[in-house]
C-alpha cells in the first residue's frame, strides 16, 4: 500500500490505482477499505481536493457491497466539507489563468460528487438542498447614485417585505433535470441525446428550457416530493441574491470577475453549479450572478413604480 501511495498523486497512476482498487475488492472488503481512506487522509497532494477525488473515485469503481458503507459516505462527506470551505484569499489573486487552473479543480470534485449521487442535490428525484431566506425587509432595485450603470426596468430602488421561503442553493442542474424528462417522457433540451445532457455536463446548469418547461419541472417535483415547489418570484430571487442592503452583487458592491462566470472572465461556457465559492449571496447561495439565466414566475415590467409584489404568471 504504501508504494502505491508514494505514486497516487501522478495523473498517469490513477488508472492503476482505480483497477488495484477493484482488484482488492474482489479478495478483501478490509484490504479495500484501508486502501481508500489511506487516498483520502494522504496529506500531501498536487493539485486541491486531489486525494479525495482519487478516493471519490474509488469508491464509485468497487461496488458497494464489497466497502464499508461508512467508508464510502464519509469520503463524499469529507468532498462536500472541502469544497465548502472558503478558498484561500491569495486565490482570488492569481489572475485569470490561475483562477481558470482552480475552477477546473473545483468542478472536477463537484462531477465526482454527481456522480456518486451526492451533489447539492438528493435522491431519489434530484430534490435541490434548499436554503432558508429569513422573514423580512430588503431593497430591492437599483440606486443611480450607487449603480450609475442600473437600467431603467431596476428603477427605483424601494424597500420590499417578504415572509420566510426556501430557495435551492445552485440552478437545477442537467443530472437534476434528467430525473425529471426520464420520468414524463419531457421533451428534452435541445443538445441532448436519447435524453441524456452532453456528456461530462450534468453538473452543468440545464439550459435552452423554456418558462413553461421550468414550470412543469416545478409542478413534477412537487408532485413526487410532496413538497410545494414553485419558480420563485422575482423579489424571493433578488433576496437571495443580494441580501438586504441594496448590494450591487452578491458579494459586494465592486465586480470582480473572479467571483462568477461572467463573460469578462473569458470562459465562454457554463461551468459546474457551486464552483464560485467566493460569489456567494450573504445567505450563502451560489450561482446567482454569472453563468445562466434563471427564470422567475413575476411577470416582467418596465420600472419598479408603482410595482405590484404580486404580479405573476401563475
């Protein structure tokens, strides 16, 4: 064991290491446990969430009952904690090449995560992890003396109030979205093939849905769930986003391009859901700048003047 963990940081091992993996599997339940937390505790690693992606991988390569259970949870549990962990500030400093090196790390760990069907989601319907947004004011809007770049449709900047709500902490992924087309024979978006999302994207946001495939998504699950799921409202949604002091961002009030996924950080893709650690609103949901578009169930208007809390599609 120890030779083999002298080399697991070497990209060209993992493969070896995956089939060791298998192989013990096959002779030991112990010899197999032992050599996956071995993965998971190594300190020393090349790159973060190296050793834990490794054992991650393990893990979803030796089937179930030849593994401790507690082995096999605690390393998805250990994944999650890490990724959750708030990056090193120098991170943010790195440049735009070296924040592209920590993303690609970040969202690696993510996909081992869906894939072992522990994401920011749950099974068996891919029901979002909900954040809980407090009862209470906020401004909502924009203020030109803040903002001289708000638009017309975010004038003017007022105070609105809100009961408590649940709002999912990322977008609905395509693993997520997946769960749902299967199971109502739910035209597909487009992209997809045999109703499956582009390979190597299901923590990806699903994109190319229309307002009324989302609503339809929202009724199926709470339907399955039994739990009243509905798109939120465009105030709910600018809560969770911004938090209650008029902030521009959900960080703040100064753009950092290093915090979302925006067209200045030159990716030109989406990027795994909950990789912006650092974009997080003040109640700690991720995603709501950058990225993707989401849709709301309030029917648009042209200013806030004389705006009815209430107006909606449904």
């Amino acid at each position: 064991m120890a030779y083999t963990l002298e080399r697991s940081g070497e990209a060209w091992w993992r493969e070896v290491i995956l089939l060791e993996a298998g192989h013990l599997s096959m002779q030991s339940r112990e010899r197999t446990t032992r050599l996956i937390q071995a993965i998971a505790e190594r300190k020393e690693e090349p790159s973060p969430y190296h050793n834990l992606i490794l054992a991650a991988a393990c893990v979803q390569d030796v089937e179930r009952e030849r593994l401790e259970r507690t082995v096999a949870e605690g390393v998805n549990v250990r994944l999650r904690h890490a990724l959750d962990a708030r990056p090193p500030a120098w991170r943010r400093w790195l440049g735009k090449w070296g924040i592209k090196a920590w993303i690609e790390q970040r969202g690696e760990a993510i996909d081992v995560l869906v894939r072992g069907g522990a994401g920011y989601w749950s099974m068996p319907y891919g029901e979002p992890e909900w954040v809980e947004i407090p009862a209470g004011s906020f401004l909502m809007g924009s203020d030109r003396r803040k903002d001289p770049k708000a638009n017309a449709d975010e004038l003017p900047q007022h105070e609105v109030e809100l009961p408590a709500y649940l709002i999912s902490r990322v977008p609905v992924t395509n693993a997520q979205y997946r769960f749902f087309v299967a199971a109502r024979g739910h035209e597909a978006p487009a992209g997809w093939e045999n109703g499956r999302p582009p390979k190597g994207k299901e923590s990806h946001p699903v994109v190319d849905v229309t307002w009324h495939d989302a609503v339809a998504y929202c009724a199926w699950l709470s339907e399955v769930t039994g739990r009243r799921v509905g798109l939120p409202s465009e105030a709910e949604w600018e809560k969770a986003a911004r938090g209650t002091d008029g902030r521009i961002y959900p960080w703040g009030n100064r753009f950092e391009a290093t915090r979302c996924n925006s067209s200045e950080l030159g990716l030109g893709d989406t990027t795994q859901v909950g990789v912006f650690l650092d974009g997080a609103s003040p109640y700690g949901v991720l995603d709501m700048a950058g990225n993707v578009w989401e849709w709301c169930r309030t029917k648009w208007e042209d200013s806030y003047r004389d705006y009815n809390l209430h107006s909606a599609l449904l």
